[in-house]
C-alpha cells in the first residue's frame, strides 16, 4: 500500500503512514509500563485493604497472601466500636479542622497584605516565609520540646501531652505553604480589578473578600486541601509531644497502640492505616484536579 | 480610617498630595497589621526555636552549665554518629535520583497517552503521596515482614529466596529508600508532567524535521527546557528526604544496630527518648549545612524569576 502511494506520486503518505505505525507502538509501551508502574504504587494500599479483610487466622496461615478466602469485616466493627480508635480519630478531626481555619485565616489576609499592599519590609518578609517554609519540623522538635518546659514553668501552663497543643503547632508547617501559594495566586490577579475597587470606595477589607477571595477561590481550596492533608498526616510532632492514649492523634495511635510488644494483630493495623488514610484520600479523590494545580503552584509560582 | 479618606472624594481631591501621603502610611500600617499574626506566629515558633536549638546544642546534659563545643566534640568522637551522617547523605542522595528518574519516565509515559486517559492515570498514580506517609509505611513493614512477607512470597516465584528486607544493615538501608521512593516519585512526575506540557510543540516539530531521533529530542528539547523544574524539584525534594523522619521510624526505628538512622530520627532517640536534650539538639543542627545550601539554590532561582517577570 506505502509502496503505491510513492509510485503515484503523493509523497507524504508513506511517511505519514510510518510515523503512526511508530506512535501506535509508543503508545502501547507507554501503557504497557504505565500499567507495570501503577502496579507498583498502588500494591500497598490495595495489600492493606486485603488485609484488613482477612481474619487472624487466614493471616497467619501460609497461603496465598494476596488472596481473601472469607472476607469480613470482624476488623473494621472491632476497631469502629473501640472506644481508644474513636477518640483518636476525634483528636485528629478537630486538630485538623481547627488547623484549617487558623491556617487559612492568617495565611490568605497575610498574603493580601504581602502582594498587594506592599510595605516596609514585606519583600524581605516574603522570602521569610519561604525559607520557614524550608525549615523542616525535624530541627524544631528538641527546642520546643524545652521551651515548652519553659511555658510550663513561667506560666504554669502544661502545653506537653495535650492533643489541642497541635492546634498550636501545626500552623507553623501549614502556615508559611499556605501563605506562599495565596502569594502566588494573588499576584496573578491583575492590578487593575483592585485599583477599580479602591476607586468605587472599597475598603481594603471589602477589596480582599469581595474581589480576591473570589478570584483567587482555586488557590484557597488547594491550599485548604494541603493543609487538611499536612495537619491529618504529621507523626513527629504528636509523637514527641504526647504520651497518653488518650491525648493521640490517629497516625501515632495506630502505630503506638495497635503494635503491642512484639505481638502484632496485622488485620487490625490495617484497618487503622487504611482508615487513617481515608480521609486524605477521600478528600484527593473528590477535589483532584485542585490538588494538583496546588502541588504544582507552590513550586512553580514566585 | 484609611476607607473614610478612599470613599470620600471630597478628601483627595481637596488636599491632593499630603491625603494621597497619609493614605499611603495608613495603608502601610493596615498592610503590617494583617501580616502581624503571620509574623508572630513564624517568629515565636520557628525563628526563635530555630535559634534556640543553637543555644541548646551548646549546654550539658543537665542543661545547668554552658559547654561550648562539647557536645560537637563528643559526637565526632563517635562511631554512630558518623554512621548516622553516611547514612543520611546515602539516603537522601539516593533516594532523590531515584525519584527523579522514575519521575522523568513515568511523566513521560503519561504524557505520550491520549490527553483523555492523562487524568486518570495522575490520579491513580499520585495515591502514594496522599496516603499519610506514616500509614503507608506500616502497609509497607507488613510488606517486608519477616515471616509472612507478601513480598517474598511473589519473589519465590521467580526463584528468589527470602530477602531480609529490614533485618539486615545493606537490605534495611535498600528497603527505606524504597519506600522513599515509591512516596515521591510522584510527585516528581506531576511536576515534570507540569513542565512537559510547557514545552512548545513547534520545538518538536522542528526537531523531528531536523531528523532528531526520540533520544536526540529528550536531549537537546526537552531537556533544557525542563532544566529549572527538574532543578528546583530536586532541591525541594532533597530538603524534605534529607529531614525526612516517618518512614524511618515506623519501618526501622533506626535498627539494625542503628545502621538505618538520619539525623531526624537520631535526634529523636538521643534527645527525646535518652533524655539528652542538648545532644539531640546538637545532632539536629548538623542538617542545616545541606539545608542551607539547598535553600540558598531555591532562593536564587525564585528571585531570578522574578526579575524576570
């Protein structure tokens, strides 16, 4: 067929022919090691809802792992009637909501003020955000651990081993992301949609709720949703700073609580985990594609 | 007060210049305002903290007498720590070259597939960063366990034996980074995918009228152009790996004989777990070197980029 077509003359059809033939084959190695990666990344998730089907006994018999004979649900009612998992998930819930609201509350009238109503400093303290958005939880942890000795001491206020001290801590993580990806969506917004404002005789107030939260709504529920996703997944923080159970947020509940000694129930550490995960997921699966617009902001934009 | 003189235009056109002055101060004082609690926030627990972990670092024990450099003396005479400072290095390197490459390929992959299916293939492939990395860690240690390691039991198919994914120092130190890995690569590849799509179609087009074979385009196009997001995606990526402290702690608390430890989890164990506050402060200030250096490529690229702009 190719070899006819250049006989008669039209030119471009053999090659246009082979360039797809090739595309055709791309396309199938492309899905070919699309399907191998997927395999790859999604095999934990799925061998931990496997797993939480599964019961004790068909855990520790040595059969085929990635198969359920009797599925049940035994894990899931036991640990969704266990008094301890539910006051986790409580602690957790109301840290991360909590968290939300004030992250969003200081970060977006923060970031206003920043992009928009420059004054002495603010560049400089615009590239402060930045770099406190690098500081990682992992240098902090010893000296707040002290200074909240400290508090302790002066003030007589025990902030060690209380879930709210998060409500506290967290901010410091969310905070400065937040604000970096709001400076980055209202810089975007042309100047002239505020100066309109400013000259109908809005104030500064009515100019950020009337006109930039609006506009800007995408970049406020991406950076809500990184929030919620950060605040719902720290370890080290609750992990260092509280002890009793009933002080736990779910990560460092399920991990210190359902591992006793060296007797692990796996069935139910993977409910934990998988329901622990839940929540992120959930919320991923829904706002995806402002997830995404959000991961790929707070790098990009500056 | 600053609405008063803005509503009323009464006010600015009478006395133009010194209202348009005041009008600009008090912006500039409601502007400081709404920043305030930011600047509070950061100053009293990150700046000061930050700070104070250097004051620490530099106290006994006891945290009652001042000893200089002696906790940094005590360290370096210490076979652990200079395991835990190979290590970390080892860890963070590796790992970051790792999740670039299979972020590279698979943003690749996705991006050579029908714009249709791209969605949800991203989104089917993004799970692991979403998952707390905690919880998808102890999905990963019941992967790895000793005896009934779903893993291994794939391996025997293809005739390999079982494999000591945490209980021995070199597969220990393999299975973390893994597990580093499969958490961020993708987010690598929705960065990458970010910048490929960036890439002007014509620039293709020409090169495949110049006859550039694939690997000639990846080299000469896509690369270059790419260069400041694979750039500054490895140095952010470098930063978090080289602090990182979940998956260390839950699929190896360190062990075995403390060969999997980073700073972040060694800090842990010496300051909060042996009660040696300023030691553990001290190990943890020996990430901000790399930090720093990091931070200050980032910096430089945002700023470039924003003279540009």
């Amino acid at each position: 067929m190719a070899n006819t077509a250049v006989a008669t003359g039209a030119s471009t059809r053999p090659n246009y022919g082979s360039m797809s033939r090739d595309r055709t084959w791309a396309l199938r190695w492309s899905y070919f090691f699309l399907v191998l990666f997927a395999i790859f990344f999604l095999m934990p998730p799925i061998y931990m809802l496997i797993t939480s089907l599964k019961t004790s006994a068909e855990i520790s018999a040595a059969k085929n792992p990635w198969w359920i004979s009797n599925p049940t649900l035994q894990n899931y009612i036991e640990l969704l009637t266990q008094n301890q998992f539910l006051v986790f998930f409580r602690n957790s819930a109301i840290v991360s909501i909590c968290v939300v609201i004030i992250t969003m509350l200081i970060s977006v009238i923060a970031a206003f003020a920043l992009a928009r109503m420059k004054f002495w400093g603010s560049a400089t303290l615009a590239t402060g955000v930045f770099l406190t958005y690098l500081i990682p939880e992992t240098l902090l942890f010893i000296p707040l651990f002290k200074m909240f000795a400290w508090v302790n001491e002066v003030f007589g206020v025990q902030l060690m081993n209380h879930w709210w001290t998060m409500i506290i801590l967290y901010p410091t993580l969310t905070v400065p992301f937040a604000t970096w990806i709001m400076i980055g969506y209202f810089a975007s917004i042309p100047k002239e949609l505020d100066e309109a404002a400013l000259i109908d005789g809005a104030t500064w107030m009515q100019t950020l709720t009337k006109i930039f939260i609006p506009v800007a709504l995408p970049g406020i529920i991406a950076a809500t949703i990184f929030t919620f996703t950060v605040s719902w997944a720290q370890f080290l923080y609750p992990l260092a700073f509280t002890t009793s159970t009933s002080e736990l947020v779910l990560p460092v509940g399920i991990v210190t609580t359902l591992i006793k000694g060296d007797v692990f129930n796996w069935g139910q550490i993977m409910t934990g985990a998988l329901l622990g995960a839940a929540p992120p997921l959930i919320i991923y699966a829904f706002l995806m594609d402002y997830y995404i617009a959000g991961l790929t902001a707070g790098a990009t934009k500056g | 007060m600053a609405d008063i003189a803005a509503r009323n235009p009464a006010v600015v056109t009478g006395d133009r210049r010194s209202s348009l002055h005041k009008l600009m101060q008090r912006k500039s004082t409601i502007a400081f305002l709404m920043a305030l609690p930011l600047i509070l926030l950061l100053a009293i627990l990150v700046a000061y903290p930050a700070g104070f972990a250097v004051y620490l670092a530099t106290l006994n024990k006891g945290m009652t007498r001042f000893v200089g450099f002696g906790n940094f003396e005590f360290l370096f005479g210490r076979d652990t720590f200079w395991l835990v400072v190979y290590q970390s290095c080892l860890f963070a390197i590796t790992a970051v070259i790792f999740k670039a490459i299979i972020g590279f390929v698979v943003a690749h992959f996705v991006h050579n597939i029908p714009s249709k299916g791209q969605r949800k293939w991203r989104g089917m492939l993004l799970v692991p960063w979403v998952i707390p990395p905690a919880m998808s860690t102890l999905a990963w240690l019941w992967l790895f366990d000793p005896s009934y390691s779903a893993l291994n039991w794939i391996l025997a198919h293809f005739g390999i034996g079982n494999v000591p994914w945490t209980g021995e120092a070199g597969w220990a130190r393999f299975s973390v980074i893994l597990v580093n890995v499969w958490i961020g690569s993708p987010f690598f590849m929705i960065m990458y995918l970010a910048a490929l799509k960036s890439v002007p179609e014509q620039l293709y087009e020409a090169a495949s009228i110049d006859g550039a074979t694939w690997w000639q385009r990846i080299w000469y196009v896509t690369l270059p152009m790419m260069r400041n997001i694979i750039a500054i995606t490895a140095l952010f990526s470098l930063i978090v790996t080289f602090a990182n402290f979940d998956i260390v702690r839950v699929l190896t608390a360190g062990g075995p004989l403390n060969s999997t430890h980073i700073f972040g989890t060694w800090a842990f164990r010496v300051g909060i777990e042996g009660g040696d506050i300023p030691l553990g402060a001290a190990v943890s200030l020996f990430m901000v070197p790399i930090l720093a250096v990091a931070a200050t490529f980032i910096l430089r690229d945002i700023t470039k980029r924003g003279s540009e702009v």
